[in-house]
C-alpha cells in the first residue's frame, strides 16, 4: 500500500512534466473579459477536461450563459473517506499593459532569481498555476494507489468577471457539487516561507460609468466656454467620491460595516506585518486609506472605492485641442461586513445623477457583484490543514484575511451552506492582474505537496 511519503516523492520526480503541463495552459489566452478570446476559453475548458479525464475523473464540459464551466468526479480509494470539492479558475484578467511586459504574456517563460526560478506568463499564478498546483497532487496520489478523499472538481471561466453564470449553474447541479468541504486554491501566502489559510475576502461592486454631453468632439477654441466638457463633469463627480480624510462619501456606504471579532483582531495582531516594508515593496511610503486605520485594516477589513480605468478625448501622441463629447470611468468598490452590494450600487447611481449639469446624460453599465465572506476562523478543518501546511513548511500557518475577491465561496455557502477552506501559495508580489505576472517553481512544487498533506489529513 503506497505511503503519502511514496505520493510526495512522486511529486518531486515529476516536476518537469508538471511544468509542461502548466505551460500548456498559460499558452491559452482564456481572458473572460474580452469577447474575442471567447473562444480561448472553451479551448482552456477542453483542456482541464481532458486532463482531468486522463487523471482518471469522470469529467465534462458543462455549458452556462457564459464561459463554460468543467465538472469532474473521481472516488477515493476507500468508500467512507469524506468528500471534497475543488474550485479554481481558468480565466485570466486582461494582459494589458501589454508593452510593459519583458516577454509576451501568453508565452509562458522560466526566469531564475536569487531566490529561485519563476514561472512567469498571465495566469502562472492567477488562478492557472495555482489550479494545476492541486491536480499535481491528485496526480501523484493516482499514480500511487489513489486519492484518499472522493474528490469532485469545478473549474470556472468567469471568475475574474464576477461570476455571473454561477448561481444558476450551482443551483442546476446542486446535487452533483453538495460536498463536505469546498477546497479553494486562489489565495498568497502571508509570506514566501510562511503558508496561510485566508478565512475573510472583501466583496465586489463594479461599475462602469459613461458621462454624455454635445452631440459630437468640438474644437475646444470654438466652442470651449460655453459648451460643457464631460471630462470636467466626470472629474468632479470621481473627486467628490472620498473626502479629506480617506473615507467614502456616497450615503448609506458604511451600512453593515463592522468591527472585526476580538478573536480575529488577535489573530492579525500576532502577525508580523510591517507596513513600512509592504509599501516599501511597490515604491509607496504613506499609507492613502481611511485616516486613523492601520494598513492591514484598510487592506482586510475596511471597505474602499477605487478608479480603475478613466477615458476621456484625445489620448494618442502629441497635442490635439479637442473638447469631446463623452468620457467614462470604471469604478469599483471593495465591500466588507454585511455591506450590500445591491444597495451601494443604487447609492453610487444616485450620487452620480444627482451631480448631473444640464445637457449631460449618463449610462450604467452595471457587472454581478459579490458581497464579503467570513469563514469560521476555527473548525476541524482549518486545524487539519493547519498542521498539514506546518509539516510541509516547516513554519505554522497563519490565519488571515484578504483584501481581494472570489465570489464562488459566498455563492456556495448561500446556495449549499459549504464552508470552504482557502489554502494558496500565492506571493505578494506575484504581480497578479498587472504586467509580468509569476509564479515561484517552489510554490508550484511545495503547493502540490501541501495539498497532498491536505488531503490525507483530512480523510484520516
Ligand atoms: N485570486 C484572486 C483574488 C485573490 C488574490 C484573493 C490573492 C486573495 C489573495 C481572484 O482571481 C481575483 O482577482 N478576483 C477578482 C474578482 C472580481 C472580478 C469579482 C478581484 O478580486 O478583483
Ligand atoms: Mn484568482
């Protein structure tokens, strides 16, 4: 009978053949966002299913509305062993801005640094990487007498926006997906020697705003003065959103937004964050919250807006003396507590009409939003995953939260009442959703071993 030591060994001698494969999944431009890579991402979700097929899963694409899902299935070695559901994602925010990457983003790459190599590619961490991080696992575990868990797998196309074909599909299949546990691999490590469990996410709102005025681009001397300018408007709308001291102004936006439990402020308070040096990391030195919290507040427990994308007139090279005829941002909003995304988008909508000058129209073009999840930050089997994660690392893992979103795990507790159990070997400094984009080779392989502990802990 082959050993979880027999299963670990067997990850370490594969992980050439492991990167291949992870190169052969970055290689596909799956960006939900963008209509003309639609196809992309039915080519990613034949992909995964043939690969769980061949990992001996029952496995299927399944369609939605949107991109399409894939489902596998395959059983334990042993009929009573628990039941656990694999979540990850296929999809892959935008590589844009494209010329600020050393290498094009969909030509996965190995690079070598002082503390390692890296793979780096759009998706090598988000969420390809560390997708495929668990199926190396399940792999080593069915070349060596079989998975000790019965293991279903969802893998999504539609994460990074907002998941909006997931409700409907999770309750279409309820029976199929209802398990003991929901396994998420989407998350960082607090730090690179240093495993993690994430028990809180903010939530989401994202809006894009468009702002209409003359019925064409003007010459900004011809009719400058009196004709209103959008950009103008659109500015001042943007400015009035926070004031002088971090906080947002739309009404009713702190509504449901808490202090955190005692017993969680403790556990953040024994971390050894230093704001200092996580500013430091990304050429910051001060932090731009809400004043009078602390960095690790603003990022993990306090709601925030941001602007992640403004257009407006002539923005090609050189001057150009336009006053145009529309402008429009895209805003969003990180939502904790029992803030609801509902009723902040309607706030936002309303802030925005009532700043209005004659003459101005305003579209919405609103996304699904997802509000914040809390998990049991104690429980049998956070304590399982915990000790699992210290063996493989050496070090034990710290519970925390995050500032980032991933809809699925409030959309399963809502519809299935699953807990899930968050466990990623993600880095700070991945680069995640911007240019260079990378995953650590030591997080790909130690990751595979974790979740090989994992498992086996859990069924034991
Ligand atoms: N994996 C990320 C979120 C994340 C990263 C959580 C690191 C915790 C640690 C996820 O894929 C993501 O970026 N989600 C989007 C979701 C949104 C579009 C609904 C996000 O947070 O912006
Ligand atoms: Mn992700």
């Amino acid at each position: 009978m082959a050993t979880l030591e027999d299963v670990l060994a067997s990850i370490d001698a594969n992980g050439q053949a492991a990167l291949d494969r992870l190169f052969e999944l970055v290689r596909i431009p799956s960006i939900s966002a963008q209509a003309a890579h639609y196809p992309d991402c039915d080519r990613a979700a034949d992909w995964l299913a043939a690969q769980l097929s061949e990992l001996g899963f029952e496995a299927r694409k399944e369609l939605t509305e949107g991109r399409p899902m894939v489902l596998g299935a395959a059983k334990a070695r042993t009929r009573d062993a628990p039941h656990v559901l694999f979540y990850g994602h296929y999809d892959v925010q935008p590589a844009d801005p494209l010329d600020l990457w050393k290498t094009p983003p969909f030509e996965p790459r190995l690079e070598a640094t002082a503390r390692g190599e890296r793979i780096v590619g759009r998706g090598a961490a988000d969420d390809k990487g560390q997708l495929m991080t668990f199926l190396e696992a399940c792999r080593a575990f069915k070349a060596n007498g079989g998975l000790p868990c019965h293991v279903s797998v969802l893998l999504e196309g539609e994460e990074e926006t907002g998941s909006p074909s997931l409700p409907a599909f999770l309750a279409k299949h309820a029976k199929a997906l209802k398990a003991d546990l929901l396994l998420v691999c989407d998350t960082n490590m607090w730090n690179a020697d240093t495993p993690a469990i994430t028990t809180m996410l903010r939530g989401l709102v994202f809006e894009e705003v468009v702002v209409r005025c003359a019925s064409r681009d003007l010459h900004s001397g011809l009719y400058g003065g009196p004709a209103i300018n959008p950009i103008r408007v659109l500015a001042r709308i943007l400015a009035d959103l926070h004031d002088d001291k971090g906080a947002v102004t739309l009404p009713g936006f702190y509504d449901g937004v808490e202090d955190m439990p005692e017993e969680i402020a403790t556990q953040w308070r024994e971390l050894d964050f230093d704001p200092t040096k996580f500013l430091g990391d990304i050429g910051l030195s001060v932090p731009a919250g809400e004043n009078g919290r602390s960095v690790l507040e603003m990022l993990w427990s306090r709601p925030t807006c941001e602007f992640n994308g403004v257009v407006g007139g002539y923005i090609g090279q050189g001057a150009k003396t336009v006053l145009p005829a529309q402008a429009s941002a895209k805003v969003s909003f990180r939502l904790v507590g029992r803030q609801d995304p509902a009723r902040i988008q309607q706030s936002f909508r309303s802030f925005v009409k009532a700043r209005l000058p004659a003459d101005v129209k305003v579209e919405f073009l609103g996304h699904d939003g997802s509000p914040a999840i809390g998990l049991p930050a104690r429980g049998e089997a956070l304590r399982r995953a915990r000790r699992a994660l210290e063996e493989e690392w050496g070090a034990p893992a710290a519970v925390i939260g995050s500032g980032g979103s991933i809809p699925v795990v409030g959309a399963f507790k809502r519809e299935l009442g699953m807990d899930s159990l968050m466990v990623g070997f993600g880095l700070d400094d991945d680069a995640i959703h911007s240019p260079n984009e990378k995953y650590e080779r030591r997080s790909f392989h130690k990751g595979a071993r974790s979740w090989a502990r994992i498992l086996t802990a859990l069924s034991q």
